[in-house]
C-alpha cells in the first residue's frame, strides 16, 4: 500500500501488528506506545518528514480512547490529576510543533535529540527500581485485602495541591509544580511527536511517588488530550511550510491507530495482572535500548 504523504509503501498489516504489540505492552505503564512507533516509522518504514511526529500524534488520538475507557470503568481514571498535566502538557505540545518543524527538521539532528531524551527517561525509570521494592509494590497492588479491586479517591484538588488515596496510602502533589512539570514534558512531547505520557509516567512513579495502577489512566487521558491539539497545530501550519512536509499521513496514522486501540485495550485489561515492578522494568529496558540505536545512528 502506497502512503503518499509519508512517501513510502509497505503492507498494511505491517504498521496494524506493530502497533497492537507495542501498545500492548506498554499501555500497561500508561503510556500509549507513540516513542517506540515513531523509530519504527522512521528506521523501518523510512518516514523522516516532520509530518511523522504529527502522524504519531494521530495514531494516539485513536488508540488512547480504548484505554482509558477501561481504567476508567475499574475506577483507577484519577479525572484531577489527568487534567492537571493536561492544562500544562497543552502549551508546550503546541511550542514543541514549531521546534520540531523549524529548528529539527534533519532526520540526524532530530535522532540525537530523541536519543538524549529517551535515555535520560530510561535512566531515571531504571534508577527509581531499587528503592525499597518491596514497599512499593505493597503501595502499588491494584487489589484490597478482601481481594476485591481497589478503588482511587481524591479529597483534596486545588490550585495549591492534589491529593490522592489509594488504599492505605496517600500522596500529596503540588498543583504548580505538576503543572509547571507538565509544561516541560509537553514541550519535549511535542518535539518528539508524543502526547507526554512516556515522559510524564516515570516522573509520576519516581517523583511524585504515586502508584502506577493509578497514573496509568491519567497519563493516558492527558496524551489524548495533548494529540488532539498537536494534530490540530500540524494540520494548521502545514499551508505555511510548503517546503516540508508537516501534516499527518492520515492512511498511515489509520492502522497504527487501529493497532494500537486494540493493544491498549488488551493491555489496560491484562495490567492489575502484571506486578508493577516488572511493568517499570520492562519499560526502562525498551527505552534505554532505544536511546541507544537512536544515539548509535546518529553520531
């Protein structure tokens, strides 16, 4: 199939049972699966435009929605929190399109940026695995004592503080700094063609030291949110670079989306399976690997 936006052909299951992999596993941490669908696109399907990062973008618009419809029907889709990184995560998605377009045009350029990002998020995922495993795995179980599912509340939502209660355990975050937080991520979400989520979850784990059975949904919302207005700025200035192709491959975007709204599915089912230790460590492996072959090409 001839994708004319992109400029490559491949066949159409290719992009179908990539995404459906990758969203599967990943979905899982809440992150919809865009930072490893966007070196597939561009190192094995050779898409290089800047149009790839908005296609990504696309791809989370359809496969996020899958997700986050079953976190919130178990009752783990913390609504407070989801829109507090969104609120931030917005400005800089939209600041991070006309970097990424004007500044980070050159495939090499553009990998070396992708490659220092990803391995900085890898190292402090990974490094955030050995402190006292043992109490956060008590603090993240998804499941009361009864064996019944458990259940996130949140007593307090402010423009001062967040903060959130799941089982025994409560955590208090700052409603600035989450936001000013967000605003960081969502510029480097931008640059890269994700919503934020892949970056946002670790800090989230790490940092704020919430549960990740309870920050899976939110971060998935919020990359929800933060696409719909990535593609939107995408398509919007795409008239203005009649140099570089900067819209999404909308076909192409299609069956990634499918792909990944049936991986997210699945994985958003199969998570309160998975302990979290092993979900944080599968995700730091992939993304230090990652950061590497990027790092690796590049220089």
């Amino acid at each position: 199939m001839l994708f004319p936006a992109a400029g490559i052909e491949c066949h159409p299951l290719l992009p179908f049972s990539v995404a459906l992999g990758v969203s599967f596993f990943t979905s899982m941490g809440g992150i919809s699966g865009a930072f490893l669908l966007l070196p597939f696109q561009m190192s094995v399907l050779g898409y290089v435009n800047p149009g790839v990062s908005a296609t990504n973008q696309f791809f989370n618009i359809l496969a996020c929605p899958a997700g986050v419809w079953r976190y919130w029907r178990e009752g783990r889709l913390v609504w407070p929190l989801a829109l507090t990184v969104a609120a931030g995560t917005l400005p800089g998605v939209l600041l991070g399109a006309l970097i990424r377009i004007h500044w980070l045009p050159d495939p090499r350029n553009f990998k070396i940026f992708a490659g220092l990002l990803l391995l900085y998020i890898g190292g402090r995922m990974l490094g955030g695995l050995g402190r006292d495993r043992a109490q956060r795995e008590r603090a993240a179980g998804c499941r009361n004592a009864d064996g019944t599912l458990a259940v996130c509340r949140v007593p307090v939502w402010n423009t001062c503080a967040i903060e959130i209660c799941f089982q025994d355990h409560t955590r208090t975050a700052s409603t600035p700094g989450l936001a000013f937080l967000s605003l960081v991520v969502g510029l480097a979400g931008g640059i890269y063609g994700i919503g934020g989520g892949a970056i946002m979850a670790p800090f989230l784990v790490s940092f704020f030291q919430l549960p990740v059975y309870i920050t899976a949904g939110a971060t998935l919302l919020s990359t929800f949110l933060t696409s719909v207005a990535g593609v939107t700025f995408y398509s919007l200035l795409a008239p203005l670079c009649p140099h570089v192709s900067v819209a999404a491959d909308w076909r192409l975007g299609m069956l990634l989306g499918l792909g990944g709204m049936c991986g997210m599915y699945l994985g958003a089912r199969c998570q309160k399976h998975v302990p979290a230790f092993a979900l944080k460590a599968l995700l730091a492996v992939m993304l230090l690997g990652l950061a590497l072959a990027y790092l690796g090409r590049a220089l």
